[in-house]
C-alpha cells in the first residue's frame, strides 16, 4: 500500500494548510490603503457641520433678543445720568424707586389694569369661539364648511388698517366707541381668523374614538366638546392662546383709534403718553421702568407656559 502524502509535502501548500498564493509576504513594504469614504460617513460629517451652524445661528438669535431686555432691566435701575454716562454698564445702585415713580405719578398702574380687563376678556371670548368653530369645521360635514373656513383663512391675510375708518364709523353708531366692551369685540373679531385656523388643524389631530365612545355612552354633542375634547386639545389652546395674548397685550393701532377717552387708556396708550408728557424733562428712567412693566406679563406666561406652547405646535403639525 502507498503512503499518503502530508499537506506540507503537497505542492504549493505550506505546513498550516495554507496556500502559498494565500500566505502573506515574507518581506517588503506594506502598502497602505486609501481611506474609504462611505455615505454614512459624510452625511455624518455633513450633519455635524449644520448641527455647528444651526447651534450657531440659534446662539446669535437668543443673544439679539435678550440682551436688548436686559438693557432695559438695567436702564430702569439706573438713574437718568448714569444711563446717558455708562448706557452698557451695570447700575450703582438699584434704583427701585423708578419703578414705583412710573407706577404711580405716569399711571402706568391704571393703564395696567385697563389692559388686564380687555386683553382677559378679549383672550376668553377668543378661546371659547375660536375652539367652538374650529371644533365644528374639523369633525362635523355640511355645506358650506369649505367657504366658511376659507373665510376665516382670508380674514387673516386682511390688513388691519384698511378697515379702522369703516370700524370706526360702525362702532361710533353702534355706541360703542371709547368703552371697554366695544374695544373686547373688536379683539375678539381681530384674533378669531388665525385661533380658528390654527384650532381647526389641531383638532383633526386628536382621536375621533374618544368622542363616539362618549356619544355612545349618551352624552351630548355639548357635553363631549366641553368634558372631552377641550382637555385633550389643552396644549393646543395654551399655544394659540399665547400667541393671541401677546398680540392683544402688544396691539396699538385700534385702541389708538376707538379708545380716545383717557380715563380708558390701554398699556400702550400710557407708555407713548409717558414719552410724549415728558417734553425736554426726559425722564428715562421712569419710561423704561414703564416698558419693563409692560413686558414683564408676556415673559411670566410664556415662561410658564413654555412646555405646553412647544407641544402644541408639534402636535398640530402632526397628524
């Protein structure tokens, strides 16, 4: 019988049964491979790049929007010299006095609690309409729904000032003119459009299963807007409601315009009478204590309300 053969005593095969085409070099340089760019890798370099951009551009945003408040914090505690010596150092000393001189003595204080009454009973008759159109228009089929949804849309892309001189020759033979209530129906009909529009988006987001469960369990149209619907769409309001709280907080042009009586006068009303009633005196520091009294309401709500605002705006814009 023959002997079979060792791997090793096979030809072109090496004592570990390794090819000789598979075995390495023995000797030589070794030449180094080019570095291999994937996709993954440079859309991963590419979203660092504007991660660092938009991280940037974010930074620079929320330096130009604080640091003019800031200013005016520090402004209000100064006194008049010190703003026009050192206008971007800090205060001395806290001058809290101006803040109780333009509360007081300007009636910045009055004028705050005109503003609270409109832009409170404004805000609820906005929210309680707004959400009952909205609701109606996002979950309930009949003719006409289309033509009147779009007319709230346009009542948004409508100029305001176009339509003060025939708003004011209504609301004057309506009686209405220089009142509290005549100037909460005219911010109630100016903020509707866009709570409708944003209101009717977001209650197509929520689940229609809740409200026929509770239709089958007998409860009213009514009572399942009221009991559960309106809790389900709270981070929805709280954003809309936000946003319509500072525009009816901020706005000018219509009490300007139909609320002429002094003793009636609004927040924004009182601070251009703060500047205007000064003359050549300048008394800064009491206007802009006025002006940090005036924003302090706006920062504390949506201070507060900063978790239900973002909510809210990303549940809307997803269905």
């Amino acid at each position: 019988m023959t002997s079979q053969a060792e791997p090793s005593e096979l030809p072109g095969v090496t004592k570990a049964g390794v090819t000789k085409d598979d075995a390495p070099p023995l000797a030589g340089p070794v030449a180094k491979q080019p570095p291999r760019f994937t996709p993954e890798g440079r859309i991963g370099s590419e979203g660092k790049v504007l991660n660092v951009f938009s991280h940037g551009i974010l930074v620079i945003w929320g330096l130009l929007v604080t640091m003019p408040l800031l200013w005016a914090v520090m402004s209000s505690l100064k006194t008049d010299k010190a703003i026009f010596t050192s206008p971007w150092g800090l205060p001395s000393a806290l001058h809290f006095d101006n803040w109780s001189r333009a509360w007081s003595k300007s009636n910045i204080g009055d004028f705050f609690v005109n503003t609270i009454l409109v832009v409170g009973c404004s805000l609820i008759g906005t929210m309680l309409l707004g959400a009952m159109a909205a609701y109606v228009l996002a979950r309930f089929e009949f003719p006409g729904k289309r033509v009147i949804y779009f007319m709230f849309v346009g009542g948004m892309s409508f100029p305001i000032i176009l339509a003060l001189v025939p708003l004011f020759f209504v609301m004057k033979n309506m009686s209405l003119l220089n009142t509290f209530h005549g100037l909460i129906l005219v911010y109630i009909a100016y903020s509707l459009p866009f709570t409708v529009f944003f209101l009717t988006s977001f209650f197509k987001t929520l689940p229609t299963s809740v409200a026929e469960a509770s239709l089958i369990d007998g409860a009213s149209h009514t009572r399942t807007f009221f009991q559960v619907m309106l809790p389900m769409a709270k981070p929805g309001l709280i954003s809309v409601g936000i946003f319509n709280f500072l525009g009816q907080w901020n706005q000018y042009m219509l009490p300007t315009v139909l609320n002429t009586d002094e003793d009636k006068r609004v927040l924004t009303q009182g601070l251009v009478q703060l500047a205007a009633s000064q003359q050549y005196k300048g008394d800064w520091s009491a206007l802009f204590a006025g002006l940090v009294l005036a924003m302090l309401p706006v920062l504390a709500a949506y201070i507060v309300f900063q978790r239900q605002v973002q909510s809210g705006l990303t549940a809307g814009a997803l269905k």
